[in-house]
C-alpha cells in the first residue's frame, strides 16, 4: 500500500490522470494446484539450504547416495505443505528449515502413522499363544525361603 500512495500523490499534483495498480503475489499452478511462486520458492531454497547444512556437519564420507533420497523426500513434503498451507513467505521458510531437518525422520514418522491407520488391518487373525508356565526348581524355592526367613528374624545381642 505505500508504494501505491506516492503514485497516487504525483498523479494528482501533477493533474494527470495515472493508473494506480495494487500488486498481487505471483501464482503458479503445478498438477492443477495453485500455490503462490513466493512462499514455494522460499520453502524450497530453505529445505536445499538445511539438508546441505546437514550433510556437511556429518563426520567422515558421507555416504550421498542415502542422503539424496532422504533430501528429494524432504523437498515433496515441503512442497506439499506449500501446496496444501499456501503459507505466507516467512512462515514457508520456517516449514522448509522443518521438513528439511526432520530428513530420515519423516520416514519414522510416516511408519507411524500408517502403522496407526492399518493397525487394526494389520493384526493377526488368531492371537499367539502364551507360553507354557514352567515348574520352579524345588532347591530354588527352598533357598529363596530360607533367605526371606534369616531377613525376618531378629537380630543376634
């Protein structure tokens, strides 16, 4: 808005007529979801920026062949956030930094969650049986009893 009142301003100072044109964010479609070009942008180059930053705080080779999967992941979950959140920029980076971060943890979380909606699906249809009681050693009852027994009595004057 402060940008379009100096326009304003000058135009009718100067007794022209002048178009005043209100800016709009940048709105790109991918598959048929819109998302702001902006926030997606900044959520991307955030989550690079973090999942480099990781990579390159680990000690010895690392082993990129497992991270790029890992990063590629971390970027399609950032971008659906965007998608789905059409989130303002800075609130985009701040889920960029997050998802990259989380790295392999996405893949724990996603087990989790799935395991929680296809646990009822999963489960076996008969339950296992529980293991057959075994018999104590008659020596071994005798001595346990034989210690609780000098614990109680009362000490020796």
């Amino acid at each position: 808005m402060a940008a379009i009142l100096p326009v304003a301003a000058a135009a009718v100072a100067s007794d022209r007529s002048a178009a005043v044109v209100a800016t709009a964010p940048v709105v790109w479609s991918l598959l048929g979801y819109q998302f702001e070009a902006g926030s997606m942008i900044a959520a991307l180059c955030a989550c690079l920026a973090v999942r480099f930053y990781v990579s390159r705080q680990e000690n010895g080779v690392h082993p990129w062949a497992l991270d790029l999967p890992v990063s590629a992941l971390a970027l399609m979950f950032t971008a659906a956030a965007v998608v789905s959140r059409r989130p303002e920029p800075l609130f985009a980076l701040l889920l960029g930094t997050g998802f990259g971060i989380l790295g392999a943890g996405i893949i724990a979380i996603a087990k989790k969650y799935v395991d929680r909606w296809l646990g009822p699906l999963m489960e076996p249809d008969e339950p296992p049986s529980p293991p057959a009681p075994s018999k104590p050693d008659p020596d071994h009852v005798a001595a346990i009893g034989n210690a609780l027994r000098s614990l109680d009595a009362p000490p020796n004057p």
